[in-house]
C-alpha cells in the first residue's frame, strides 16, 4: 500500500554536528546542563510546552495534581520565541517534484530520502468508518480535522468531574465535542506512568495518582470510548514515563540500562508494536500516529536527577539517546517506531511533531535531516500558541513556505489555542487539501496558553455557548 501524505509537528531544533546545525542549542544527549524547572510566576520560555495551570489557574480542581509545568531549558534564547537558541540557517531549496500532492482527491504522497514521491491513494474527504478500520481497512478521514487533545478526562472523571453541553444537559466530553463539529480526538501516553519520576508516581512536588493515568490501557479504555463515539483518533506517542516536549525528553525507566542505540531502538519498536497490539485488539486502533512529542531537541535525550519531579523538571543529559546533536541516532529511533506503526497497520498516518513554528529556518532543517537520513512520515504537524510561537501571520508563513517546499507533505496543527478561527484558517487555506486541520489543547483547562471553553461550579464543568458557537460556525462554513 502506498504511504500516506508527510506529517510534522514543529519545535526547536537543536545543534547537529553532522549537518551544519551549529546554529541551534539545546541540551545534548550526555550533556552536563540540566534542565530547570520554571516558576509558574515567572516569565515562560516559549521553547516549552504550554503547561496546564502555570498562570495560577486551576484548569481541573478535581486533578490530583496540575498537568505538566512550565520549564525552561538551561540556555532559554529570550530573543528566539519558539526554540531555546537561534535556530537560523541555510534555506532549504525548493522542491521541484513535477507530480506534487494528491491533492483533494487524491492523499498527498509520502516523502523518502532526497524528497523523491512515492505513488499516491486514496484522498483527504474520502470518507470510512470512525470505529476502527473499515472493510476495505481504510481509516477515518474527514474533510478536515477539527480536533482537541482531551487526554486528561479520565482523571477528571474519576475525581467526579461531570460535563454539561450549551443547553445545561449533562453529557459525556466526547458528545459534547462531536455535538459542535469536532470530529478526532488526540490521546498522549506513556510507558509506565507509575515508575520512579514517572507522571502518576508522586515524585518531588506531586501528588501519587491514584492509577497510571495515560499508560496503555488506560489509552485503550479511553480510545474504545472515541471509537464508539464515532471520532477519529491521533494517538500521540511521548516514549517516556512524564511529559516530554522540548525542555525535557526523559526516557523511560525500563529502558536506561540498554548500552547500544540499536537495543534503544528495539524497545521503541516492541513498545509501539504493543500498544497498537492492544488498540487493534479492542477494535480501537488510531488512525493516525505522532511518533514523539514536540521532538525538536529529538527523543529520549534525558535521564532523571535526584531532584527530578513527575514532570521531568530538573533532567539531565543521557549518556545514550536520540539527541539531534547526532541526527543518526534520532532517525534510527524514529524509524523504528514507524516501522512499528506500519507493521500494525500500513494505512495508519504516522505525524512527527515539533514546535518551532516560528523558526522557520530551524524547522526546515529538522526537516531536511530527518528526510535525508529515510525517515518516512505522512504528516507534519507544528505546535501554534500566540504565547510560544507568536502571532497567526508567522504561523501561516512557516506553513506556507513548508507546504511550497514540499509539496508531498501533509500539514496539521498538533496544538493550538487559542486563535481558533485564525489556526483553522490557515490550515483550509494550504494548497491542494494538504491543511488536515487542527487539535485544540484540552478544552476543559485554562492557563497561559490560552483559557478553557468550559465554566466550573463544583465538580461541573458547563460549556461556554460563545466559545462553543465559533466552533459551530467552522464545522458550518467548512461543511464538517
């Protein structure tokens, strides 16, 4: 079967020693530098991930403890938005692949080694069954992706969170979305949430989870829920116990003692292997993939220090790991999880996600490194906060100039609020249907990156008629 269209998503981009990327910095698989933890008061970096709750808000009272923190790298660049150090460089060239996307009616075509196309099939719109693949193992694909990222409800069910749609009737979170036009549903995991640092583990300033929250079958409980709710579904793949994202990629505890990237790259391959295994099991496999989390500094590039907390704060170095200071270790580790993903199930779009959108030249390199070394992948997707990566015209422009350059790439926003209008825009506008669409980052929960489309009273959480009619206008004028 023919590979799907390329997706990525954007983020900082790090010093590579092999390829001229002298002019991006981040911590470096076994470096000495570690990464520091940010005061939810103090200003953030826009190298990291927005972080639940860092403005003092609390996004979800009934969470034993506020999702992943603001944190900074050891060398924040204040004059580089989106990564932690400058990340300018030689412009890529042009592609000039005469045959170009498939277009609307036709899935854009993957991308190999030297940016050669291979042959199309299949076609953005063309409908299949939500619930799992279909007869014909085709997966869910819409005519564009209004998305949201909703990976902490459980908990907040389980902490007695209830849900209440624009007319005050309770409902589940899912209907609730699929009510307003959303149509696919983004879930992060982890390896083992309950290991030593690990998010549900209760290190340093957290609070003990009372299950494994976000571990695999946890995912699979949640994902036969989107499934039955007929939603599409993005599994997103952090290859750590914690949240992973630019300042901190700490690799798993199972996985520190493996001496050789080869052996590092066989428990990448067997852990995704497994986690489909148990999603197509349950009739629930994703149908699309992001193999890593904002990976602009690359995967696996730390290791935890006695004053490491449940979200990575405070890493260090790793002395083995998929640092882009050596871009070779990175695609050996990125391939292995594709080759995973298409073992599974060869129709399942694989998503590489970085956040520098507004580095442009930084994220055309990254590009450019993981394409020369064979890395094949269907769809790049870009982190979009106005906080991190600035405003929507820098977005626009980076999605833009990739979309021009590669012309076999697909695009999605991974995470975004808020300028909802603006970042569903930008993705319909990109040429030939080659804008997927976009996720919204956790609904139900405020902070700095943008505010929640819900009210709290209690344990309840009531959704903003305003905020859900700008969604319903989209799904309307986008015919969804």
């Amino acid at each position: 079967m023919a590979a799907a269209a390329l997706a990525i998503a954007t983020g900082c981009a790090e010093n590579d020693t092999q390829s001229d990327d002298s002019s991006l910095t981040t911590t470096p698989s076994g470096g000495e530098t570690s990464v520091q933890s940010a005061s939810p008061s103090s200003p953030t970096p826009s190298s990291t991930r927005p972080s639940p709750g860092d403005d003092g808000s609390t996004p979800d009272s009934t969470l034993d403890v506020v999702p992943e923190p603001t944190t900074t790298s050891a060398t924040p660049s204040p004059d580089s938005p989106g990564s932690s150090g400058s990340a300018s460089e030689t412009p890529l060239p042009t592609s000039t692949d005469p045959e170009g996307p498939g277009g609307a009616a036709g899935t854009p075509q993957s991308v190999s080694a030297g940016g050669n196309a291979g042959e199309g099939s299949g076609g953005a719109g063309n409908e299949s069954n939500a619930g799992g693949r279909s007869a014909t193992g085709e997966h869910f694909e819409p005519a564009f992706i209004l998305g949201a990222d909703i990976s902490s409800v459980p908990e907040a069910e389980d902490n007695g969170t209830t849900y209440r749609d624009t007319d005050g009737q309770e409902a589940e979170l899912l209907s609730i979305l699929a009510n307003h036009g959303f149509n696919y549903i983004r879930l992060r995991t982890f390896v083992d949430p309950m290991a030593p640092y690990g998010y549900a583990a209760g290190t340093g300033d957290c609070q003990q989870k009372r299950e494994a929250y976000n571990d695999r079958d946890h995912t699979v409980a949640h994902a036969e829920r989107i499934k039955a709710a007929g939603l599409g579904f993005l599994l997103d793949f952090h290859y750590s116990d914690t949240w992973a994202d630019p300042a901190k990629q700490v690799m798993p505890e199972a996985w520190r003692d493996i001496s050789d990237i080869d052996g590092l790259a066989d428990a990448v391959y067997e852990y995704t292997h497994d986690v489909l295994d148990a999603l197509d099991a349950a009739n629930a496999l994703p149908d699309m993939v992001q193999v890593g989390n904002e990976i602009t500094p690359g995967m696996m590039v730390h290791v935890p220090t006695a004053n490491t907390d449940c979200w990575g704060n405070n890493s260090t170095g790793a002395p083995l790991g998929g640092s882009i200071s050596n871009w070779d270790n990175l695609a050996t580790l990125l391939k292995a999880g594709i080759r995973a993903v298409r073992d599974v199930d060869p129709a399942i779009k694989v998503m590489l996600h970085v956040e520098s959108t507004d580095d442009l030249n930084g994220t055309r390199n990254w590009v450019r490194n993981a394409v020369d070394r064979g890395v094949e992948f269907d769809v790049l997707g870009l982190s979009c906060y106005s906080k991190w990566q600035g405003p929507p015209s820098v977005w626009e422009n980076t999605f833009t100039t990739l979309a021009r350059e590669y012309p076999e790439l697909s695009f999605a926003i991974a995470e975004y609020n808020p300028e909802r209008r603006e970042a569903n825009r930008i993705m319909r506008d990109l040429p030939d249907g080659r804008g997927l669409g976009t996720f919204f980052w956790e609904p139900t929960q405020s902070g700095e990156w943008g505010e929640s489309m819900f009210d709290w009273n209690g344990n309840v959480q009531s959704a903003r008629a305003a905020d859900f009619a700008e969604y319903d206008a989209i799904a309307d004028e986008y015919g969804l």
